[in-house]
C-alpha cells in the first residue's frame, strides 16, 4: 500500500472535519501531527505515541496543539488531546 501525507489525504478527499485521529505510526507520530497543523483541520480528539520522541519534542508538540485550544493527558508512551 502506498504511503500517503495526512495533508494529501485531507485535501484528497475534502476533509474539514473528523472527531477523532489515533495515530500510532512507529516512531513517524511527530511528522504526522507536525503535518497536521499545518493544515485547518483539527479533530476534536487526537490520541498518539510519544514512546519514540524525545522530551523536548514531546512538550514543543504539545505546546502547540495548547496554543490550538488541546488539553492534553498522559497515558504512558501516549498522549490524548482533547479541545474543551
């Protein structure tokens, strides 16, 4: 199966809205939520894997998704946003 960017799949299927987005990709988490906000859609919950970003990466992407209305929770190696 052909790998496709989240935004791609968005834009290819005129995405504006979507409740919920769990994404456990195997250490490529990061660039899909990353590519994710560059986009204007924002589900309404997200659940991730932090296990395979650093600390540092784990807070900037959270920190963002804040400033975007999230709350966050964490779950041992996942993180659910949640907008309230």
């Amino acid at each position: 199966m052909p790998a496709v960017r989240l935004p791609t799949l968005i834009s290819e299927h005129n995405l504006d809205i979507f409740g919920f987005l769990i994404v456990d990709a195997e250490g490529s988490d990061l660039v899909i939520l990353k590519d994710l906000l560059g986009t204007q859609v924002r589900p309404g919950m997200i659940l991730y894997e932090n296990l395979m970003m650093t600390p540092s990466e784990h807070d900037a992407l959270n920190d963002e998704f804040h400033s975007e209305g999230y709350r966050s929770l964490a779950l041992s190696q996942d993180t659910f946003l949640y907008r309230s």
